[in-house]
C-alpha cells in the first residue's frame, strides 16, 4: 500500500483550543497523527500524520480549513517567518509511492485550496512550476506583510488562486524528501551570535549543502534554527561538529538541541556512529532493530 507523509506547519503556537482543533480535524480522516508540538515564541505549530493519500490530502484539507478559519494573519506575531495561516504543506512519499506521485497530489491538493479557500498558492520543492520557488525562504521572504503588498508584482503572482492577500494570508505547497528541524540553543542571549552562525552553517552564502538555517531569540535565548533538507549530503554528525566551531571562536556554547517533528532513524543511526568512531555501515548493529526484523516487535527493550 502507498504510504504518504504530511508534515503541515501552521502559524498558531499559542491557542490551545486552535490547535487541538486541528488535530481533530486531521484524525477525523483515516490517517495517523504520529505527532504534533506547538512554540509559543514561534507562534508555528507543526504536524506529522500518513496514510494512504486520498486519506491525506482529505485530512490535509480538513485542517486548511480550521486554520484558515481560526488564524488572523494581520494579528498575528512570531519570530519564525511566515506567509500565511497554512504556511506550508509538504507531502512526502515513504512507501511506494515515487517523488513524482506526489509531486501530481501536491499539484492537485494546491489547486484544490487556492479554488475552496480563495487564497493564493505557491508550489515548492520537487512541485515547484518555477525554479525560483523550489526553495521556499525565496517564496517566504518579506513574510506576510510583504507579500500583502507585494503580490501583484508578476514575480510574485501565486501559481494558483487570486492575486492578493486576506487575512489567512498564502499557503506553500509542495513535495520533497525527509527534512529534519532541527533548533539549538546557545549560552547566551546575544542573537547577533546566533545570526553569525547561521550565516556560516547554511548552504546559502557558502556553509554547509542541504542545510537552512535562521538565528532567533526564543524565550529569552538566542536560537540556531535549522532545516536539514537531506541529512544524506551532510549528516547531522557534519553539523554538529560545525556549530560547535562556529560557536566556539564567537565564544559561545551550544547549550541543548531541539527536535521539531520526527527524524530518520537512519539520521540518528549515522550521527551515532560517527560519534563513537565506528565505521559507517548500511545497518547501525540496534538490538531492538535486530530483533523486530526477526520478531517483528520492534519495542524498546526496558532491561532490568
């Protein structure tokens, strides 16, 4: 059976009842909500849910429109960038399912909510129709107060819906492999130093390939917020190490990491590795591993 992930970010991290609404929405489909986390300082709540597609994208649009009939962009603060009340809907294939079959249902879904909602939709990543918006910070930048104005500009004209902006803002949409979101905080409160290694990390401007990277001040510290868009081109053992120096010669240290979502075990397998100086192989040796490939229980095993 197919099996498609969505991993939505909407911009509401701070209204319980908002966001428990959304996850209603999404587990009124036949799909599974593996998981959801909210940031008050982010004002970002992001969701992880699979299924079959059709499932997903009537589960994907069943929380568009609670969001979008919930969340007021012009009230609406937070230090992560955004565009619209559903910033951005990924679709990725995990089971047999290939790239471009859900590159057709990201196609079909941005249509779908250009046309319901009446909103502008910009397609992205593997579905982008222009290859300027195949990264979304190109679609994101100015955020939502430039874009208000700024849409009616040709080079900003949305892929699908009208040429201007409400109050649920515009919605990303698109299809791409695993990405991990990956956050951590530094020992100070200085986000000049957060920016700086940022700056350095990020593949735009010369740093490290496959990695996204913001520097923020988030509850009072200054935060590396990071997507690692192909943790294969650069592991997260690489950045590590990178954020570490980065850090170091600002005289500054990384304090604790933050995951946002879930993560490849193969991600956290290889990190691991490479941490304890083991050579890098197809299969990490996980007990638990080994015996769910033969047992087909995969638990943890909680020794005495």
């Amino acid at each position: 059976m197919a099996l498609l992930e969505c991993v939505p970010n909407f911009s509401e991290g701070r209204r319980t009842e908002v966001i428990e609404a959304i996850a209603a929405a999404i587990t009124a489909e036949d799909v599974c909500l593996l998981d959801y986390s909210a940031d008050p300082d982010h004002n970002r709540s992001v969701f992880t849910f699979i299924g079959a597609p059709n499932p997903v994208s009537e589960a994907m649009f069943r929380a568009a429109a609670v969001a979008i009939r919930e969340i007021d962009m012009t009230a609406h603060s937070g230090v992560h960038p955004r565009i619209g009340a559903v910033d951005v809907v990924p679709f990725v294939p995990l089971r047999d399912m290939s790239m471009s079959d859900s590159v057709e249902l990201a196609w079909d879904f941005g249509a779908r909510a250009a046309q319901a909602f009446n909103i502008p939709v910009y397609a992205y990543g593997y579905a982008a129709l222009r290859s300027d918006r195949e990264n979304l910070a190109n679609i994101r930048r100015g955020e939502y107060e430039y874009l208000r104005e700024a849409i009616t500009n040709p080079q900003k004209q949305p892929d699908w819906g009208p040429p201007h902006i409400g109050s649920a803002g515009a919605m990303m949409v698109g299809a791409r492999g695993p990405l991990i979101a990956y956050n951590v905080y530094l020992n100070t409160d200085d986000v000049k130093i957060a920016k700086a290694i940022a700056a350095a990390v990020r593949e735009v401007g010369g740093g490290l390939k496959a990695v996204r990277a913001l520097g923020l001040l988030v509850g009072g510290r200054a935060q590396v917020s990071m997507n690692i868009v192909d943790f294969r081109v650069t592991p997260l053992s690489v950045l590590m190490q990178r954020l570490e120096h980065e850090a170091s010669i600002r005289g500054a240290k990384l304090h604790e990491g933050e995951l946002i979502g879930l993560v490849p075990q193969t991600a956290l397998n290889g990190a691991g590795l490479s941490f304890l100086q083991l050579p890098e192989t197809d299969r990490a040796p996980i007990l638990e591993a080994r015996v769910g490939a033969m047992t087909g229980d995969y638990r943890e095993i909680l020794f005495q």
